[in-house]
C-alpha cells in the first residue's frame, strides 16, 4: 500500500505542451526517444498534438505542436512510444461518429517533426471495430517499429500486429488472432516482449451467456507472427464457473510472461493472482498477490530492472474508498521488495527522476521531475 508519497523537492523543469480556452484536451501520454528527447502526444478536439522537448532544458522543438488531422475524421492519441535515429511512433483511434467502426491508425514523426508514412497513418488493421471508449496502448519492437495488440467487438476476439521502421505491415492487413477459433469471447488483451524478441499475450476469457470464465496466453514468432503456444493458445486459468475472471496484465520477470488476473467469486471480493509461464507456454509457478477482502481493479505492470515485474492497482473494502497498492513479483514468483538499488534512477545518477504528463484548466503541462 502507497502510504506516504513524497512531493518531488527539485523540478529539473516543466512545460506546457499545448493551451486553449476553448478546445477540448485530454488523454496526455509521453516517452523518450532514442536521443533523450521528451515526446508528448495529447488530443485535441478530433486531432491529436504532438510536441518534442529537450531533455536539459526542456525547450520545445517545434513553435507549435505537430497536428495529426485527417477531414471529418477523428484521430484521438492512444499512445507514443520511441522509434530509432529520434523518432517517435504515435497511435490514434480513427472513426467518423461515435457509433461507426474504430480502427487504429499509426504515423511516425522523425526528430525533425517530418512524417514518412503516409498523412492519414498507417491502419494497423481495416475490418472490426475497437470498444467504444478502447485506446489500446503499444510497444516498440526495438528495430523502429511497433507491435500492437487490441480486441474487436464483433467478434469479441484479440488480435496482434507488428508494423516496420517503413510503416509495412508483417502480419497481414488485419494482424493475427490470439486464437484460431473464436467460439469463447477474448477481450481485453494486454502484451509483453520477451527478453528473446518474443511478443506474448494475455487476456481474459469467457463463454458467451454463461458464467465460465478463464485467462489465457499467447507467444507469437516475431518475425511472422506465427502462434507458437498452440492454435489457442494456453490456459493460465482454466475456463470454470465463477463471479468473473478478468483484467488479464502481462508482465515479465526474467524471460518468462508473467500473468496477473483478477479471480472475483463475488462482487465484493476480489483475489488478485499470478501465474508465470516458461518458453514452452506451462505454469511455472503461481502466486497469490492479494487476496485480501475488498475489490481490485485498474492494474497495471511494468518491468523492473533487476528482472522482477512491478504492479499496481486501485482497490478498497467498502464502496467508495480507495487505496493505490503495489507489489513486486520475483521471477521465481515470490513477492518482496527488490535487491540493492532504485529502479527509479532513470539517468543513473543515484537520484530518482520522473517524466510525467497532465491536465490543467485549458493546459496540458509536461514535467520532468528529480
């Protein structure tokens, strides 16, 4: 449990990325490009604004924010994540009305604010729709491009893609299925890149009109996208009659996916799990990383440097209250603090930093933190 946050004392800087009375800004993300430079990509109204700051001093390359427009369609930001030779990779929700399809659109933007793929981006995929309110994030595959990983909603199946340095796409116009059959619903997908290449998947389960419920896991070859734990992949969690069985994370401790899941009985209890999986796709271990009374939600992953997985997640014992909680998980499954050292200490430098993005009246403010 997070219980005593301390206030950052020594602000390297902070910026505002974008201001306006009028328009309407929200959904801020960031990264950090190959060279150091700071990135932030945000909405605004139907567009998407990107901007590109010094890591020193925190001085805007561009004099005014690179706009992502495309007509009367909405491109909404979903993500950034870093390229090669400075560049960064954005992704955006694309759709005409709030009842047509949405799709994924992704665009490169060099150092120099130029765009090689196409003005309009490239679709990561063109037949389906995503949820409404779905902004899947992604990762970069460390030659330039990108995997992307998402669910549709007719059907409720996953998908996974891979897109190059050039904007082509590896695995077919509309990426590859987690699953070769589509008789139980997967939603909700989550990734992760092993220490090998590999993308590997995880997501939740469930047989429509019932109450079965399972988690399951998939590796893909990177460079065809081929399934290799299966045509349907693995069962992390068994399908079985149960409250619910959701929000299915990926994470990685070691070479191996490690799956945290929420496993409900009731509206009022969730039992927040792990599973870590081996190259061949079997359950290494099992670890109980909150069963404590109350509910779980919000999860989140992220790798840590000594070879352990951090989450987090928001939950509380009576309706209404919250806590924010974290844990380490070893890749042995055990749970506890790290070794000696602050993953925190981005520069190396013995001092923690942060880079974060947020909302203001009218602003959307980068800080870079110590």
């Amino acid at each position: 449990k997070v219980t005593g946050v301390q206030t950052c004392a020594l602000p390297i800087w902070s910026r505002v990325v974008s201001e306006s009375a009028t328009a309407y800004m929200a959904s801020a993300h960031v990264t950090v490009a190959s060279d150091g430079f700071v990135w932030v990509e945000h909405i605004r109204d139907k567009t998407t604004s990107v901007q590109r700051f010094s890591p020193g001093k925190g001085t805007a390359s561009f004099a005014s924010p690179i706009s992502i427009v495309e007509g009367t369609f909405n491109q909404l930001g979903a993500d950034i994540q870093p390229s090669v030779d400075g560049a960064v990779i954005v992704s955006c929700v694309r759709y005409t009305t709030f009842t047509g399809a949405k799709t994924l659109r992704a665009h490169r933007i060099n150092a120099d604010g130029t765009r090689p793929w196409a003005a309009v981006g490239v679709f990561v995929f063109s037949t389906g729709s995503l949820q409404f309110g779905n902004f899947p994030y992604f990762l970069p595959d460390g030659s330039g491009g990108a995997y992307f990983c998402w669910y549709t909603t007719g059907p409720l199946q996953s998908w996974i893609q891979r897109i190059d340095a050039n904007g082509a796409l590896l695995y077919g116009t509309n990426g590859v299925a987690v699953t070769a059959t589509s008789t139980d619903e997967r939603v909700s997908p989550t990734m992760v890149i092993g220490a090998d290449g590999r993308p590997m998947v995880a997501w939740s389960q469930h047989t429509p009109n019932t109450s079965i419920y399972g988690v399951g896991a998939q590796s893909f070859d990177p460079a065809t996208g081929a399934r290799q734990w299966g045509a349907n992949g693995v069962a992390v969690e068994p399908m079985s009659a149960t409250y619910s069985r959701a929000w299915a994370t990926a994470g990685r401790a070691g070479n191996q996916l490690v799956c945290m899941y929420d496993d409900s009985p009731s509206a009022t209890q969730d039992n927040y799990r792990a599973a870590g999986l081996d190259a061949t796709g079997a359950v290494a271990w099992r670890s109980d990383v909150a069963t404590n009374a109350g509910v779980k939600y919000r999860f989140a992953a992220a790798n840590a440097a000594d070879g352990g997985c951090v989450v987090g997640w928001q939950g509380g014992t009576t309706i209404g209250a919250s806590d924010v909680l974290i844990a380490r998980i070893a890749p042995n499954g055990s749970l506890g603090p790290p070794p000696a050292g602050n993953p925190a200490d981005l520069n190396g430098d013995g001092q923690a930093e942060i880079i974060a993005v947020g909302r203001a009246t009218g602003n959307v403010v980068i800080y870079r933190q110590r």
